[in-house]
C-alpha cells in the first residue's frame, strides 16, 4: 500500500499530508528560523562515535597498493555501490568520487602510493 496516488503514466498526482513537529510551518516560517541562529545538534546520541573513514564491512574492495613508506592504499565502493573512493593506512587520507568512477579511483590511488612517505 502506498501513501501517494500516480495518474495513468506513473507520476505523483497527490501525497498524504506531512506528519509529525514540522508539519504546519511553512517554508518562510522555516527560512526566518535558520536564519535565527538556531544551535541544531547532528550528532546522533545514541551512537557519539567518530565515523570512520576507512572501508567499512559490506563495502566492495578493488585494488590496493603499496605506499612508498610500506602501507596500504585501498580503493572501494560503498556497501550501495553509490560511490567509489580511496583510503590510504598510512596518512589517513581519503578521496571520494562519484557513483562508476573506479578506474579514476585507481589511478589517484596509485598517484598517491607514490608519493605518501607515511610510516
């Protein structure tokens, strides 16, 4: 069961109301509010780790390589599959590109496995 109704070619022609604290302000109430200074907390409390940046369990491996000081430069795609990126083990850096760029991925990879000294 959906809470949208489409018309004969698929579009949205119609979505149930907005629920919940924000559901009566509107976008002019909202904008004056931002720019009020509001102190918004986007830290979620329940879990205050720092997120890491390094692949994670469920992201897809590609190529590694060695680092002029001995340590590892990984590529990997999210768990999603949305995004493709490199780590590097020795000086923590990460660069991130868009969703299908592997190969760009690799090469910035191995640029910078050749040039980190980190030990």
């Amino acid at each position: 069961m959906t809470n949208y109704t489409t018309d004969a070619e698929g579009r949205i022609v119609l979505a149930a109301e907005q629920q919940g604290p924000l559901a009566n302000i509107t976008d002019a109430e909202l904008y004056d509010a931002a720019d009020a200074d509001w102190q918004v907390d986007l830290s979620n409390a329940a879990d205050s780790r720092e997120v890491s940046r390094k692949p994670e369990r469920g992201d897809h491996i590609g190529k590694q390589f060695r680092t002029v000081g001995g340590n590892l430069v990984t590529t990997a795609r999210t768990a999603e599959g949305e995004e493709s990126f490199w780590f590097c083990y020795g000086c923590g850096d990460r660069r991130e590109f868009g969703y299908g760029w592997d190969d760009r991925a690799r090469e910035h990879a191995n640029e910078h496995a050749g040039a980190c000294r980190a030990a």
